[in-house]
C-alpha cells in the first residue's frame, strides 16, 4: 500500500494460521513461509512490513517466538523430534490457571478440565460453584513461573500432553541435544521394519492383532500406540493419513515404491534428518526390536547355541549374543551362506546406499567417525563421491525433497524481518499486555498479533481490547463473557494500532512529519474494523477530554488521566473514548466512513 501524503510504501501481510495444537511445526512453516514470501514481494530492501492476524499461537509459543525473537531451533517443533526432547528440568514455563466463578458455571459441584494445550503455556480450566473471583469478574489467572505439576500436565488427549512437554522447552536452544527418531510401521512393511532394526533404529511394527482391529473393526491402536509410545507413523495407506487422528508428522510411502524400497528408505531418512551411527548398527533384534547383548557364561552360551543345533566345541571362543527381549540367539559365522554371514552383507549393502543417497553420518566431538563393522568394509569418500545411481527405478523419489523439511532440521531458523509485536509489554521477555483475544469456556489465551519492524515504524498507540471477563460482561449475564456474544460479535477480539514511519524524508533535504498509518487486525470471523483512533487536534490537550470516559468495567466515570492512560493503552496523544459516542472504539478506515459501533443492548 501507497501512503498518500507522503508516497511511502509499505507491504502489508494477513495471516491466518492452521488452528490445530498438536501442528505447531506447521504453524511454524506458514509464519516462515508467509516471510519469505512477503520479502520477495517488496519493491526493495527498505520496505517495510507489517504482519497481522490470527496465528492460533500463544505468547511465547513456537510461531510467537520465531517472530519476536528472530529464529527457533525449528528441531524442536519438528513432529519427529517433538516427543523425543521434553526434559523435566526445565523451568521457563509460565503456568495459567483460569478460574471460573459460580454466575459464569451451570456445574454443580467442581470439575477441572484442560484447555485445549498449544505452544508454551498450559492451561486449566477449574469450575466451581463455590469460588468466584475477588474482583467479582469470574476470572482469575495465576502465574506460577515453576514446572506445572503432574496434575497440571497429565491429560488423556495425547496431543496435549505434547503440547504442554513442548511448553518448557527453551524453543531457541540451538544447543540442546535432540533423542533420536523412533518410527512405528504398519503390517504392510515388514521389510522395512527390519532393515531399520539392522540399523540400530527403535522401529516396532503394527501386530497382526492390531491391523485385523484397523482393517474390520475400525479401531486405531496403531494411533494410540505411535502417540503413547512416542513413535513417528510409517504406512503406506493414504486413508489412514487423511484420518483426523493420524499422528502429527506420519510419512505414506506410496505402494508404487514398494518394489523400490530401498529408495523409499533413504528418503525417510534424508526426510527425518536421521544420522547413521555405525557403532549401533546390528544392535537390535530384528524379531522384536529387543537389544542385543553379549552373553559371557560359557554355561550360557552352550545354552543358547544347542537351542539351536549350532555346533557347542569352541563356544568359549566365540562371541554369542542373546535378545534382552525374545531371547533370540545371535553369533557370528564366516560360513558365506550363514544367516550372520547373509544379515552382514544386507547391512553392509544397507550402509552404502545410505552413504550413495547423502544421509549424514554422525561425528564424534572430535569431528571423527567410527565405522565400528565397516571399518575394513566400506570406503566413505568412495561412496559419497559414487552418490546415488539416478538411473535406478524410484530414484526419482530422492529429488522430492521439500523446503519445508529443510527449515525443519534448521537449528536456527531465521525470520527474514526483524519484528516487535505492537502490544508487547517488553523487549528483553517479549511478553504480550493482553490476556486474552479468544474467550470460550474451555479455552482462555491470546492468539491475535500486529507484528511491526520497529526500525521503520514507530508504535503511536493501541486499540482499546477489553481485559477483563467483567469488562466483556459488564451486565454479569451467566456466561456472558464467552465470545462470541450479543456485544461482541466475533469469537476474537479485534485488535489494533496506529503507525508512524520512522525518518520520513522530503524533497528539500528536511525531514517530514511523521506519516500516521493505522494497522487493522482481526479475526477472519470477525465484522468490526480494528485501527485505532485519530489524534486530537493541536489544539486540544489530552487532559480535557479526560472527564467522561470509559474504564475497565465498562462504567463511565471520572478518572485520572494516568489510570486512563494505562487503561486505554494510548502511547502519544490519542484521546480516551468519551463514554456517550462507543463508534469511537473504532478508528476510520483510510478512504472510507466509520464503521457502525456494536450493540450495547
């Protein structure tokens, strides 16, 4: 958009964002690549940029960070990793207990029931009939800057439990070592399942049990068990990912490359940022992902070869390994059509198309690697340097790979811009003033942001948003408070702010006022228009206007110009909303007439 006065231009962006909490790497993804976008859309560098909307993440949480803070370890978020890296230790978490008063509840007697878990804060909801609030507004929330306790995180809906591990993790740590991918399969990949396992990978597969409950009696353990066990889904049935309860992050391999599996492999992998660990290779039963370990008793190992009709005469010389899980034996033997001699080449097969297809070896803190049994089998530069043979079917595959994928193994995931949200109450924690912009009765939190690039903007003053329950229901109607309602038609509240640019030049060398733009920001759902207000006239001082006003509960009454001030966030000059003219909550739109003002009765 093209300022009139003055010519400037600035890009405005609307976003709004995939609402579901347990997809906050997609959130992620959509505020990087709305950026990205918004950057190769600008006429020239100096541009600026505004960002508004509903972006269905709370202060602090995933998107909220990338964009106040200029990067996340996008690891974090990333659907494999995000059950892997929760650590009880940490204590950043900001906990919000909201409670409801008896007027705003029909329950009788208690009941507490989490909110729907996004981002880095949890939520509680607790209902009472014999609590209220001591300001009498049915609200109170609670920071409690230590860990939730287990009550306050144990939820029988998976994806609020990931949500809230999510919560305490410090989201910009590039540092933070992440756990390594564990994958459950469905029936269909047995193959895979055990090439996995050969790899050293915690891989299970779904049991002919669980397929037989999938397939007749529409039953999805597989779900349960991929979220309870904290697992990444394989599959190859495209109805099973278009389920609304399919697991975050679940990979479909297509069944036209079942025949080319070992393309599909290396894809996952590339996919997943898996680095291979030689060491650990051959590490796992291949009959039921148990560990393998050594067995050192003699005694022991004459037990486990004669299960086996192996030959017992030199067994103190060999090296015999039993599953910790099955008690499946394993040892080594050189004959070449053994089934150790056949498992070694399958893995080391295995290795070198891993190497060939570029998936990443992981290096010690010395910056070596250990080939552990590919020490004397495998050349590594040789078989980087061979790469993939494109000639081979499937291979076509391994060029889908997608930018998002990559901004998902990014440790510091950088925002094109450098952003402040308009109603932030501070630069070093980012916090945001406002309580609330979406109020139902199982979910309280802010979702609605106005991001500007505070190098070229300069924040003149922010809409009115209500923030208390008592202001939102000044008429203590029972529930009243729930958007959306007979006064506030949409189920978020509008947010807004007036702009000024910074370093307005003119043609004779001096500098300009500054050039006021109003930002709008509201809910898609939402009819109101949301920019703030005009500045009185010069000569009209703030003060006089002071006498009639509104407050927080929604009364007129005498106030004083500090409490107003704070009350109507007004940051240079902008005048209170005189009680008896409410279209002034809403400021006039540039080239159009002032919107209608809400019902009030």
């Amino acid at each position: 958009v093209r300022h009139r006065a003055t010519g400037q231009t600035m890009v405005v962006v609307n976003a709004h964002l995939f609402w579901n909490p347990g997809y906050e790497y997609v959130k992620l993804c959509q505020a990087h690549y709305i950026l990205i976008q918004a950057r190769q859309f600008r006429s020239n560098d100096q541009e600026p940029v505004l960002l508004a909307g509903d972006f269905n993440s709370r202060p602090h949480g995933c998107t909220h960070t990338y964009l106040t803070q200029g990067f996340i370890n996008a690891k974090l978020v990333a659907p494999w990793y995000a059950y892997h890296h929760y650590n009880k230790s940490d204590n950043d978490t900001v906990n919000y207990r909201v409670q409801f008063g008896k007027k705003n509840s029909s329950h009788n007697g208690n009941a507490t029931t989490n909110t729907t878990a996004a981002d880095r804060t949890d939520a509680t909801t607790t209902v009472s009939d014999n609590e209220k609030s001591e300001n009498g507004d049915g609200i109170e929330i609670h920071e409690n800057h230590n860990n939730p306790t287990a009550a306050d995180i144990t939820d029988s809906d998976p994806e609020k439990t990931l949500t809230n591990r999510l919560s305490s993790l410090t989201l910009n740590d590039e540092g933070r070592t992440l756990g390594p991918v564990r994958y459950i399969l469905d029936a269909t990949l047995n193959k895979l399942c055990r090439w996995l396992r050969i790899m050293g990978i915690d891989t299970v597969l779904e049991s002919e049990e669980e397929e037989q409950e999938r397939t007749k009696d529409g039953n999805f353990i597989l779900f349960d068990r991929a979220r309870k066990e904290q697992r990444t889904l394989i599959t190859t049935s495209t109805r099973l990912m278009a389920r609304r309860e399919c697991p975050a992050g679940a990979y479909c391999i297509n069944p036209v490359f079942l025949p080319n599996l070992e393309v599909a492999m290396v894809h996952i992998l590339l996919t997943h940022g898996v680095e291979l660990e030689p060491e650990n290779w051959l590490t796992r039963c291949v009959v039921c992902n148990g560990n393998i370990v050594e067995v050192v008793e003699t005694k022991e190992k004459q037990r486990i070869l004669s299960s086996y009709d192996a030959p017992k005469d030199h067994c103190h010389e060999m090296k015999v390994y039993e599953c910790n899980g099955c008690q499946q034996g394993y040892w080594w033997d050189d004959r070449p059509n053994s089934s150790a001699s056949r498992v070694k080449s399958k893995a080391t097969r295995l290795f070198r198309l891993c190497l060939q297809g570029g998936v990443p070896i992981k290096e010690n803190s010395d910056g070596t690697t250990k080939l552990g049994m590919f020490e004397d089998l495998v050349n590594i530069e040789e078989e980087r340097e061979r790469g993939w043979d494109t000639t081979s079917p499937g291979s076509a595959l391994l060029e889908q790979q997608l930018d998002i994928v990559d901004w998902l193994k990014d440790s510091h995931l950088e925002c094109p811009f450098e952003l402040k949200s308009a109603y932030s109450s501070n630069n070093e924690t980012h916090d945001e003033i406002l309580p609330f912009t979406n109020v139902t009765y199982y979910f309280v939190s802010t979702l609605d942001y106005i991001f500007y690039q505070p190098i070229n903007f300069t924040l003149e003053s922010r809409l009115y948003v209500p923030k208390s329950f008592k202001t939102l229901n000044d008429e203590e109607i029972e529930r009243g408070h729930l958007l959306p309602s007979d006064v506030w038609p949409s189920d978020h509240l509008a947010i807004g702010a007036t702009f000024s640019f910074r370093n307005q030049g003119t043609s004779n060398g001096k500098e300009a006022e500054p050039a006021k733009v109003n930002d709008e920001s509201r809910s898609d759902h939402s009819n109101k228009s949301t920019s703030a207000g005009d500045p009185p006239s010069k000569d009209e001082p703030v003060g006089s206007q002071i006498e009639n006003t509104v407050t927080g509960d929604g009364n007129a009454e005498k106030t004083d110009p500090p409490a107003i001030l704070e009350e109507q966030q007004i940051l240079s000059g902008v005048p209170p909303i005189p009680s008896n003219d409410m279209s002034e909550l809403f400021c006039m739109p540039l080239g159009g007439a002032a919107p209608p003002p809400p019902i009030t009765n």
